[in-house]
C-alpha cells in the first residue's frame, strides 16, 4: 500500500465569536430588525384581513341568497389570518428571546456564530476525527485563533 496516497475531503468548520460590546450591539440591531419586520407583517396581515371580511361582507349585501357560503369564506379566511398571525407571533418571541440573551451574555464570553464548509487533505496514518474538528475564533469579525488540525 503506497503510504503517499493523499485524499481530498470536505468538512465543516463551526465559527464562534468572542462577545464585544460591538457584537452585542450589532446583534442586537440584528434582532431589533427582525422584530420590526415581523410587527410589519402582522399589521399587513391585520389590514388584508379586514379588507378581505369587508368584501365578503359587500357581496352578502349584494347576494342575499349565497350568505352560507360567504359566511364559510369568511371563516375560512378567519382561519388560515389567525394561522399565519400565530407563526408570525411565534417568530416575534424568538427574536424577543434571543435578544434578551444578548443583553445577558457576558463580555469574552465565546459564542456560536455559524458554519463554513473547507477542504483538506488526508493520508495514511491521519487522525481523521482530529482533523475534522476545526473551528475558528473570531473577534469584531478579526480571527483570532483556529483550532484543531488543519
């Protein structure tokens, strides 16, 4: 077996930051961000809502003698406004959540950032658990340590 066989893989490498005043504030943007568009939807949402019960409710006016079925529309339109309006609140805690977090997370504290795919090469008598766990350490978006073997 020629022990020069060299192999070309793929893994993935976590990336963590080191929490700074600036990253607390940018995340915090992130999420405050986030936490408005949600309350846009839900206003949108609110007023397509109103509009769509409001039409509904002309043609009953207008057609006296389908009114059972505008009542099921207008239910059914109830229905999926309340579905859609639950998924978007539940969106909104998450973000009130995870920006709760951010203001609690100690300053040098080291937190997940994400993931990065990169390739690198194996041969006979590598470590292969070892070199699959890499990450990075970044700080202000600087890196600052890379971990594991390369």
């Amino acid at each position: 077996m020629d022990e020069n066989q060299t192999l070309l893989l793929k893994r993935v490498v976590n990336i963590k930051a080191i929490v700074t005043p600036l990253w607390k504030e940018e995340a915090q943007k992130q999420l405050q961000a986030q936490i408005n568009q949600v309350d846009g939807r839900l206003q949108q949402l609110e007023m397509q809502g109103q509009r769509m019960v409001s039409e509904l409710q002309k043609q009953t006016e207008t057609q006296p003698g389908g009114a059972a079925a505008i009542q099921q529309q207008m239910g059914n339109i109830q229905s999926q406004l309340n579905q859609d309006k639950s998924k978007l609140l539940q969106q909104k805690n998450q973000s009130l959540q995870q920006l709760q977090e951010v203001q609690t997370i100690a300053v040098e504290a080291e937190v997940d950032q994400g993931k990065v795919e990169s390739f690198f090469n194996v041969s006979v008598g590598d470590n292969l658990v070892k070199k699959l766990q890499v990450e990075i350490l970044i700080k202000d978006g600087v890196i600052q340590e890379i971990r594991g073997e390369l």
